[in-house]
C-alpha cells in the first residue's frame, strides 16, 4: 500500500493550514481522551470497574471525539468528508496485509512459547453469557472509532498531508504514538506489529482522505487479533 499522489488527496485536505487551529483540536482531542480514561475509574468505583466499563469509556470518548471532527469539518461536508473517499481500495490493499501480519507474528509467539493471550483468564471468567457477548461487541466498534479519531484524525493532521515527505513523516509519528499507547502488551513481537499495523491504518487513511477505511481496518485487526489470542490461549 502506498500513499496517492497529493494532488488527489480529498478536498478537506487541501484546505489552508492552519497550525494553531490544528494543535488547539488536538491539544482538545488528547485532554478529552485523558480525562474520560482517568476519571471513569473512580466515578465507577474500583469494585465495579471491569473489561465492560472500559469498553464503555471507549465508546464515550469516540462519541465526544467524533463530534468535535464533525464539528471541524463542518464547513468542508462534515461527516461525509471525515469518512474519505475511495475507501474500497484501501480495504483492498489492507486487510491482507493485516491478516498476513498476524500470522506470521503468532507464528513467532507460538514458537517463542508465548502462549499467554491479552483476553484470558479472570478478566472475563465472571461475565455472563449475555456480558461476553457484549464485550466482543464492543471491542470490535468502540477501540476502532476512538483509536483512529485520536491518532489518524486528529494527531495525524498536525501534518499539512499535502507532500510524500509530510506524509512519510505523519505516519512515522502517529505509528510511534500508537505503539507507545499499546501497554497491554509484553511481548517484542506485538509491539513489532502494533507498529506495522500502525503504518497500515496511517497509509489507509492517506491514501483514502478520510476514517472509514482506518476503522474498518481497526476492527478487522481486533477480530483478527482476539482469534490470534484463542489460539495461543490453546496451546498453554
């Protein structure tokens, strides 16, 4: 996958620059992801503060953020124009690529005797039926649209996006964030393809101007990456 040529990039991207305006949104962005995260805990309380909670604290901040990007592109056709064009062929050029990075990195897991997956265990030993059901759900919508608003929306357009170098540089940078971000992890080989997923959802959202094909993408790498931790779950 690689990035069009500027020139075709979708007309919300080719509007004026404006530094300030874009580091302010931005500045919004982070502080709104940090606040809800932070203080959610303690209006839950820690003994009812679980996998469903968190999930659910996803799904507040991606409807704040979403509104705040709406709000952005409001004079550029709003939501329409946050959903990019062309998604198809990002889709395309994505989606085996993400699959193919995960087989190759539970290979590695698998041989390195790695076989401890993140959705184990205790943390959802004591959910219902109906509550899994819920937190598959959940996790396939809420992390996708929260993730790719904060990092390929608003973090990512700190950058003008408008030359190879700009975007090159946009992709390295929101990579390395997400990356950073992936705490849950505790393995080399997972963050190696947090990273490369990284580089894929920021290619994906270039290279169509806008989110629909970053989440999409998102949600195809959660699916993908929970079946990854079934099976390594199996061989322990």
């Amino acid at each position: 996958m690689t990035f069009n040529d500027s020139s075709r990039t979708v007309s919300v991207e080719t509007e004026p620059y404006c530094w300030f305006r874009r580091v302010g949104m931005a500045a919004l962005a982070v502080a709104v992801f940090l606040a809800c995260h932070l203080a959610a805990p303690g209006l839950v309380g820690e003994t009812r503060w679980n996998l469903l909670w968190l999930l659910g604290t996803q799904g507040i901040t991606g409807a704040i953020l979403l509104l705040l990007a709406i709000l952005q592109y409001r004079r550029q056709g709003g939501f329409k124009a946050l959903l990019g064009h062309d998604p198809e062929r990002a889709l395309r050029l994505g989606a085996p690529l993400i699959i193919v990075a995960y087989l190759v990195v539970t290979f590695i897991e698998a041989a390195l005797g790695h076989t401890q997956g993140t959705f184990r265990g205790p943390a959802l030993s004591d959910f219902s039926a109906v509550q899994i059901m819920l937190f598959f759900a959940m996790i396939l919508v809420f992390p996708a649209i929260t993730e790719e608003l904060l990092y390929r929306h608003f973090l990512i357009r700190l950058f003008p996006l408008n030359g190879r170098t700009w975007q090159t540089l946009a992709v390295i940078v929101t990579t390395l964030l997400f990356m950073q971000a992936q705490g849950q992890y505790q393995h080399w080989p997972s963050y190696l393809l947090m990273g490369g997923l990284g580089v894929i959802l920021g290619v994906a959202r270039i290279v169509s101007g806008g989110l629909a094909a970053p989440i999409l993408l998102h949600a195809l790498a959660d699916a993908t990456g929970m079946t990854s931790d079934l099976f390594l779950t199996s061989l322990d």
